[in-house]
C-alpha cells in the first residue's frame, strides 16, 4: 500500500507586518533621554515612540496599555503648549495602534487615515511613510481587491521612506511589498523586490535579515525554478537568525519553508528534521495555527516515510478547536491525514470512520484539488477493503477533477493506484497499459526531482551541511560519489519497473 497515499503539504504563510521595532535597550535610553531633554517638542516624540513600545511588547498584559495611555496623554499635554501639527499626526498614529491592539479595529483605521491627511502637509516625510504602512496592514491580502489597495499603500510608505531618507524602514517595506507580490502569484517581481530590500539593508549595514531572506527563499521554493537557490536564502535566513539571536515566530516560518523544500524534493526525512524544529517553536508561543499546519504536515511526511503510527502519534498533538472545528476544510486535512496513516497500517475498521466524513466533507465547500485528494484517498480504502467498485467509481471522480484543473501530480497518483485495481480485478491488458503511462509519466517527474536533488545537493556540498561532508578532506570525490548514487539508485528503479 505504500505511496497509494496522498501527502498533503500545506505552506506555512507569515506575512510581515508593522510590528516592534524598539528594543529594550532602546526604551531604556528614551527614559533616559526624557529626564535630560527640556524642549517640549523633542518630549513629545520620546514620550509617543515609548507609548509605542509598549503597546507592541509581547504578550498580552494590560498594564503595558496602561502605561503607554500615560506616555500618549503627557504627550498630547505638551502639544497643547507646543502646537505642532506632525506631533498630533503622529500621536494619532499612535493612538491607532493601541486601539486596534484594544480591538476596535474600525476606529483604529479612521485615527490612521486621519494622520495621514495631517502627516502629509508636514516635512516629517519618515513618520508619513510608517502611517502609510499601518493603515495597508488593514487590508486583507486574502482579497484581490484589498491586496491591491495595500500593495498600492506600502508603495506610498516606499515613497515617503525614501524621501526621508530612512533606509531602514523603507527596506522593511519593500521585505513587506514583496511578500505581498507573492501573494499575487507573481515570483520574478517578488524576488527582484526582495533583493533591493536586501541591498537597502546592506548599504546600512543591517543584520536583521533574515525575515527578507526567508521570504526569497519561499520565492525561489514556490517558483520551483532553482530549489538550489531556495535552500542557499533559507539557510542564510536561519544563519542570519542564530546571528541575531532571533529566537521568534520567526525561526518557525524559516525552518517550516526548509521542510516543505525537502519535503518537495523527496527527502522526506529531512523534512521532518526541520518540520519538527518549527513546531518546537510553535508549542514554545502556543502559536495554535502554526501548531496546527506544522502538525499536518509532519504527518503528512511520516505518511511519505511509510511510518504511519509516528503520523497518528504526532496528529495527536493537533489543537483541539481544530480537531472539534465545523470547517470542512478543517476537517478534509485532518481527515486525509488520518485516513492515509490508516491505510497504511492495514487497520481498515479506524479507517472507515474518517473514509465516511470524507465523503460528507466533499459535498461541502472546499477546493477542487482537496476533493480530487478525498476522492483518491477513499478510493485507496476502499482498494484496501476489497471493495473494487467503489474504488474504482471514486477513482474515476477523482481523475476527472485533476484532468479538469490539470495536475500532473494528481493523474501520476490516480494512474498508480489504476493499475494496481486492473490488476487486481484481472484486467491485466488495461493494467499493463495503465502501467506503461504510469511509468512514462513517473520518469519525467523523477527526471526533474532529480535535477532539483543535485542543486540542493550542491547547495549542501557548498555550506557543509552533510557531517560526512565536513569530515572529508576530498570534497570533490565524495560530490561525484552522491551523484553517482542517485544515478544507480535511478537505473535500479527503472529495472524494478
């Protein structure tokens, strides 16, 4: 029954967004600086950029909100005397910030469009641009529509950025534009935007990298041109974190897209070295999402490894308002997962139970290419029980619909599990012709998984990854050795078949 079960790999999307940018360190000196400074308007500035630091620290404990309402009303105490219409622009922004963190998202909206009226007809250009950014982060990138709109707002944060001459912030937004071009579909812009963010933050000598770093990687990996270049960004990315001492969400996102990249090229278990390194930090935050996608997948590769009770083990830490959740889209992941891990141990009766709520799912809302993977999967059950017709009638709705939205992988997976039921029924003449295609199509497939091995495989070679590797002192000799291996382990697959 091996590898008649669909692998479902789901990507692990972290957009950037306008977050804290203050450190410690920093809030520290602003204390400092605000016994020292006398002049009112410089005051103000330190007391809104404290309000901000706390408003953005992490966790969620209301005397932070509390201590940045005092820093925003000695502020605007200030401006009375002072009068300065960039310091009320920017005291709005402020104050939007902590009530969308309060959760009144609509008012926050309207303080921000309100300062950027007030903002832009002042010289403070820098404070103009971050505005700009907020109020794009209103815009949901789900939505063509709204991802247009922000797309179009951060390139007005670009603008004023640039004519601030803040390097820093205007890199961020392009990190922040290219993520949002990828959402689009549209990877050459994205990565040409990420590199110029990349050589903004180099002309200042930035080290806090490796969000732009992770995010050209993904773009590389979803382009699925060079996964060599994919994996040189993303372990730059993870390098650039350990540097930093980025211990983050963010490590999450970087080592997840490392899986999936592995997982792409059929190094499974490589996937999930670097799946399982991800979820460490999801369940270090109690990041329930995160837990919840990176759970699916680990499975999902356990399922690819032929190691299916490590897949039901590890589907057992998936949170429990997504096990209870109504979502049919919910229910369909985790469904396949179970079912697939099921089939492979040949324990049939647990697999009936998510083999029926499949079915149930699939005349519910959810995506062509899931219900063609529902399809299949319930068809490799029913193979697995014997009940050759109904195999056989889900197995034809699953190829229609993979025929109808053309994906490849989709066909090679359906033609498998094919012949194996020709066969299995005694129609060994539509067998050997199912097989004949199977194998045609499996070769080209193969041909390309292997070219996407040797990039990877030198990207490897070249940052030492492999400890056999890094024990040689001849390279060279163990390089061509690998790649001799792959060729074999190829002729051996071609003569099986």
């Amino acid at each position: 029954m091996k590898r008649l079960v669909h692998s479902i790999m789901l990507l692990l999307i972290v957009v950037t967004v306008y977050g804290q940018d203050i450190s410690r360190q920093d809030a520290d000196s602003m204390r400092y600086a605000l016994g020292e400074t006398k002049k009112d308007i410089d005051r103000i500035y330190l007391l809104l950029n404290l309000a901000r630091f706390q408003i953005f620290k992490p966790g969620e404990n209301p005397i932070d909100l509390d201590s940045a309402i005092v820093y925003i009303k000695e502020a605007s105490a200030l401006n009375k005397t002072v009068k300065s219409s960039t310091a009320w622009g920017y005291q709005l922004l402020t104050e939007s910030f902590l009530t969308k963190e309060r959760g009144n998202k609509e008012e926050g909206k309207k303080m921000v469009e309100k300062a950027i009226t007030i903002l832009g007809s002042g010289s403070n250009k820098s404070y103009l641009g971050r505005a700009y950014f907020e109020l794009s982060n209103y815009y949901d990138y789900n939505d063509s529509l709204q991802l247009s709109r922000r797309i179009a707002l951060v390139q007005q944060s670009i603008d004023a950025f640039q004519q601030a001459g803040d390097l820093k912030e205007k890199g961020r937004s392009l990190e922040m534009i290219g993520d949002l071009y990828s959402e689009t579909g549209d990877f050459d812009k994205t990565i040409q935007v990420l590199k110029q963010a990349l050589a903004v933050y180099d002309s200042i000598k930035l080290q806090s990298t490796q969000g732009a770093y992770a995010l050209l990687g993904a773009s590389y990996l979803f382009q699925g041109r060079d996964y060599g270049k994919a994996l040189s960004y993303l372990l730059e990315s993870l390098k650039t974190a350990r540097l930093v001492m980025d211990t983050t969400i963010r490590l999450c996102q970087i080592n997840n897209y490392i899986g999936v990249l592995y997982n792409e090229i059929g190094r499974s278990e490589m996937a999930v070295k670097y799946l399982a390194d991800a979820l460490e930090v999801a369940r270090k935050y109690n990041d329930e999402q995160s837990i919840y996608l990176l759970v699916l997948n680990i499975a999902s590769a356990y399922n690819e490894l032929d190691m299916p009770a490590k897949a039901i083990k590890v589907l057992g830490w998936l949170p429990k308002k997504n096990l209870l959740s109504d979502d049919p889209n919910d229910k369909s992941v985790i469904g396949q997962c179970y079912l697939g891990a099921y089939i492979l141990l040949g324990q049939f009766s647990r697999a009936q139970l998510y083999s029926d709520t499949l079915l149930n799912v699939a005349n519910e809302k959810i995506r062509d290419l899931g219900r063609s993977n529902i399809y299949r999967l319930v068809a490799s059950y029913f193979f697995g029980t014997k009940q050759y017709s109904k195999a056989r009638y889900y197995l034809v709705k699953s190829s229609d619909i993979v025929k109808r939205i053309n994906r490849e992988n989709g066909r090679i997976q359906n033609l498998r599990l094919l012949y194996k039921l020709d066969s299995a029924q005694g129609n060994f003449q539509s067998a050997y012709n199912h097989l004949l295609v199977y194998k045609a199509k499996t070769d080209s497939v193969s041909s390309e998984r292997k070219v996407r091995q040797f990039q990877v495989l030198g990207v490897e070679y070249e940052v030492g990854m492999k400890e056999d590797l890094i024990k040689s002192k001849d390279k060279d000799i163990i390089l061509l050795t690998q790649r001799n291996s792959l060729q074999q382990a190829n002729l051996r697959e071609a003569s099986l078949i």
